[in-house]
C-alpha cells in the first residue's frame, strides 16, 4: 500500500496532473491545463474536452460524495421546519 501511494506520488511529480489523471481513468482531451490536487475519488468518471484549464483549489465531486457540511446543513434545516411545524 506504501509502495502505491509513493509511486503515485512520484508519477504525479514526474509527469504532473494530466498524465496522473489519465493513468487513473480519467479522459483529458488535447491542451488541457489542471492544476488541483482535489480531483476525484473517482477519476474514471469525469470527461473533459480539449482546451480546459482547472486551476487550483477546484475540486471535483462525483457520484456518492456527501460533504459532512452539506450533511449538517440539511439536518439544521430539518430541524427549523420541524420547530416550525410545532
């Protein structure tokens, strides 16, 4: 397990973003510029064409992601109309 986590770090490092993803499964077209390390936890599921730039601090979320302050928000509101029902 250590030795996957440093091969990915050091391909990361050697080939940057693009490739990385690419070899995770994402689908990168032509030209594309990615900068952010908050990618996906599933990249085979993300597509982007040719010419894109993401630069850092975008993240991408893709199928069963559920942020635990979009998980405390629907509870608080939850909560509000339940009082208000009152």
């Amino acid at each position: 397990m250590i030795f996957v986590k440093l091969f990915d770090f050091l391909y990361l490092f050697l080939y940057g973003y693009e490739k990385y993803y690419k070899r995770k499964g994402a689908k990168i077209g032509k030209e594309c510029s990615i900068r952010t390390k908050y990618f996906s936890s599933e990249p085979y599921l993300i597509e982007i064409g040719n010419h894109v730039q993401i630069t850092d601090g975008v993240r991408f979320f893709t199928d069963g992601y559920l942020d635990y302050n979009i998980l405390i928000s629907i509870l608080l509101v939850k909560f509000v109309l339940k009082i208000m029902c009152i």
